[in-house]
C-alpha cells in the first residue's frame, strides 16, 4: 500500500517536473525568436566567456540597454558592430555577421548539434503565447488601475489638505470669536461699573440736595421767629418810656 501511494507520488512529481521544464523551455523559445540574430550570438559569446552583459558593453563601449529588454529585439548598428570586433579581436566577424564557421578565430567550426527534441504536451507554444497575451492585457489593466488609483490619491490628499486648511480657518475664526467675547464682556462689565458709579453719585447728590433744602428750611424758621420777636421788643420800650414821662417832677 505504501509502496503504491509512493509511486503515485513520484509519478505526479515526475509529471510536474516535465511540465515546469516545459514552460520552461517554450518560454525561452519565444523570448530567443524575438531576439535579433546577431544579439544571440552576442549573448552566447558572453555566455562562452562568462562575464556579464554589463562588463561586456562597458569594454566594448555600448550601451546596456542594447543588451536587456526590448533592446535586445532591435537590430545592432554598424558602429557598434565595429566596436565590438575592434575590441575583441579574437571573435570571428564572419561567425557574429552569419552565424557561420566557429566563434572565435583560430578555432575549428563546432559540429552542428541536433535540434533539441521538443518535451511533451503538444500546443504548449500556443498555450504560453495565450498566456502571455492575457499577461500583456492584465499588466494594462494593471497600469490603467494603477494610474486611477494614484489619482484618486492625488485627489483624496487634496482633499484632506482642503479640509485641514477649513479646519485651521474655522479654529482662526473661532479664537477671534472669543477674543471679540471678551472684548465684550470687558466692556460689559466696564458699563456695569459705569452705571454703579452713576448711582453713587445721584445717591450723594440727593443726599445734598436734600441736607441743603434742610438748612434753608431751618434758616427760614429762624428767620421768622427774631421777626415775631422785635415788635414786642419795641412796644415794651414806648410803654416804659411813657411811663417814665408820666412820673418825671413837672419842675424839671
């Protein structure tokens, strides 16, 4: 029973292993046939002699992005094809120009391999060209998505400034509404003192008034009563001076 349960795993991780080297190799199909020819032989000569693509375009004075991506698609130039066998002498011009005889000068012309026999799963390169079409439109997509999305967040970071500016002017407002609440009940209460002061003074002034209407009244009484007094006075006089005459000796 373990025995079976073993082979049928090893069977299943046999089949994965063929169908990964599969992708594998149909993927480098696809991405070598789009590589100009020249370029190929460029690479497998960096291969030969192991060094990477940068130090090879740094010693032969080219630029990288020849040598990566989309670059490696596009033809070479003239110019950099001389620049590149005046700086490698030993590499063959007729075997970088045609792909004929050997790579290097000097050395025999390599008997041609056979072709690498293709893995199972018949229509995988249609399958994989599928797939990477289906990888181009969903990387738009993704771009497309990207680019709302940063938009939306351009829009929603101005939002939150916008929103920010409203809050500091309503905190502005705010702190000057209570300034101008002070103001007034400091002047509010500057009134009230006002007012207190007022009432002190009619108070005082009533009192005045009234303390000198007293004195005028008591002046008045006095006034009348050493009037009252007088005629009496003068009266009790001329009746003891008649009297006086009435008593006087008629000789003197």
């Amino acid at each position: 029973m373990f025995v079976l349960i073993y082979l049928i795993f090893s069977a299943r991780s046999q089949q994965e292993h063929a169908a990964k080297e599969s992708v594998k190799f149909y993927t480098r199909k696809i991405e070598m046939d789009k590589i100009s020819p020249i370029k190929k032989r460029i690479l497998q000569y960096i291969d030969s002699v192991r060094i990477s693509r940068i130090d090879f375009c740094e010693k032969v004075g080219i630029s990288y992005a020849n040598m990566k991506g989309k670059g490696l698609e596009s033809e070479i130039g003239g110019t950099q094809i001389v620049k590149i066998l005046s700086q490698l002498p030993d590499l063959s011009p007729e075997w970088l120009l045609t792909g004929k005889g050997a790579m290097l000068r000097g050395q025999s012309a390599p008997e041609v391999a056979p072709p690498p026999s293709e893995p199972a799963f018949p229509g995988f390169i249609e399958k994989i060209q599928e797939l990477s079409v289906k990888v181009g439109r969903l990387e738009a997509e993704n771009e497309h998505l990207r680019a709302a999305i940063e938009a939306k967040q351009k829009e929603i970071e101005e939002g939150t400034r916008e929103i920010d500016n409203k809050e500091r002017e309503i905190e502005a407002q705010q702190k000057e509404i209570e300034a101008q609440q002070k103001e007034i009940e400091a002047q509010q209460k500057e009134i009230e003192a006002k007012q207190r002061e007022i009432e002190r003074l009619q108070i005082e002034n009533r009192l005045s008034h009234s303390d000198t209407m007293k004195k005028r009244g008591d002046e008045m009484a006095g006034s009348d009563s050493a009037q009252a007094v007088s005629p009496s006075i003068t009266q009790t006089s001329s009746g003891l001076l008649k009297s006086r005459l009435q008593n006087t000796p008629s000789h003197l």
